[in-house]
C-alpha cells in the first residue's frame, strides 16, 4: 500500500515536471515574443521559482529551451537575460529573408503537388482567422507556417531548414511589423498571400518571384519606418 503511495507521488512529481516545464517555456516564450520581456531584461530563476509555484529543475529546463531558440542569452558572468535584438545586423537579415521569399516561392511554383496546394491553403486559412481575431502570437505563428508550407512545395531541404531558422529568428521582428499597424493587418496584405497561392497553382515562376519580392519588401520598408519613426515629444523649454 505504501510502495504504492510513493509510486503515485512519483507519477504526480514527474507529470507536474513535464507540465511545468511546458508552462514556463511557453509561457516566457510568448512573453518574450510580444515584447512584454523586453530586449535585455534579466531572467531570475529564483524569481521564476517563485511566479510558477515550481522548483528550479524545471525551470531551468525550461531555460534551456529558450536559450536554444535564440530569446535567451547566458552572459561570461553568467547572467541570464532576453537576448538582444541585432538591429545593426537587420540589413543582413532582411536580404536573407528575401532571398528565401524569392527561391521557396519560385521552387514551389515549379515543383509542388495537389496536397502541398491543400496544406498551404489550410495556414492561410488560419492566418486569416487570426488577422481576424487580432491574435498576434496566432498571427505570428500561422504566417510562419504559411511559408514554411510552401518552402516544403519547393522540394528543398537544406533551403526550408535555413528559412525556418530565418522566420524563428524573425519573429520579434515580425511583431514590430504588426505592431506598426496596431495589430490591425490591412486587408491587402492578407490577400497578397492569395495571389501568392494562385501563382504558384498556376506554376507561374515569374509572377511567383514577383510577388515574393514584393510581399518581402513592403514587410523591410514598414519595419525599417517604424524602428525609424521619431516618437520624439514637442516641449517647450524656457530661454
């Protein structure tokens, strides 16, 4: 009876473990995204201990994680903060990002199937829905998705495993990018990705390309106009 206790409050311990650990990462994770844990701010495992009602195993598990996605930073004298956003390495990032707009859009134009139609069509759909609901963790996420679906059309490996790294590292950004229209997508930038879905049903190559760079550029210019946007007040100051 009593072997039997101790095996049930095994059970329990390692469910709450797993459970815990999924809680906290997710729940950093989305924080970190949304810009709710600002760029540079100390991440505290005791703190943490204490918000989650958890011990420090699986919090610090849960570090890990993030730490592997890039949100997390360990400094040389080992403190822990929310990794920095590379604003000078952007130009970088977005002629990267581009590029692979341009080549998984092209490929997927020539190489997809009638599933690969179906897939890409179900994360619009979703992308759609949370334009809608103005759920921009779901915005975030699903749009991500969208690409990736049709990186995976294009019948390339190595260049989905480098646009996944590219829209996991991005998403930060993108939230910049939502956050510039207050959350609130334009209807156009929804449909630009049905014109995109079209072309590449259409196995237009050419207009596939076109609309990759242009739904890539006007991502870059409203991004670069919002970090650049003088949010400086007006005071006037006594001679």
């Amino acid at each position: 009876m009593i072997e039997n206790q101790k095996l049930d409050d095994r059970e329990k311990q390692t469910h709450r473990r797993g459970f815990g650990v999924a809680t906290v990462y997710e729940t950093l994770r989305n924080e970190i995204i949304e810009l709710k844990l600002a760029p540079g701010s100390p991440i505290d495992e005791v703190q943490l201990s204490d918000r989650f009602e958890l011990s420090r195993t699986p919090i610090r598990e849960a570090l890990v994680k993030l730490s592997a996605d890039g949100l997390i930073t360990t400094l040389t004298n080992r403190a822990t903060i929310v990794s920095q956003i590379d604003f000078l390495g952007l130009p970088e990032f977005f002629d990267a990002l581009t590029l692979m707009y341009r080549v998984t859009t092209r490929l997927a134009a020539a190489n997809h199937t009638k599933d690969d139609i179906v897939t890409i069509r179900a994360f619009q759909k979703s992308f759609e829905t949370a334009v809608n609901e103005r759920d921009v963790l779901a915005m975030i996420s699903t749009n991500r998705d969208f690409h990736l679906a049709i990186a995976w059309a294009g019948r390339n490996r190595h260049y989905t495993e480098l646009f996944t790294r590219l829209l996991d590292e991005g998403r930060r950004i993108l939230r910049l990018y939502y956050s510039s229209f207050n959350d609130v997508l334009p209807r156009h930038y929804v449909t630009e990705h049905e014109d995109m879905i079209r072309a590449i049903i259409e196995r237009d190559v050419g207009k596939s390309d076109q609309i990759a760079v242009a739904h890539a550029d006007q991502i870059v210019q409203q991004i670069r106009s919002y970090i650049a946007a003088d949010t400086r007040q007006s005071v006037d100051l006594p001679l």
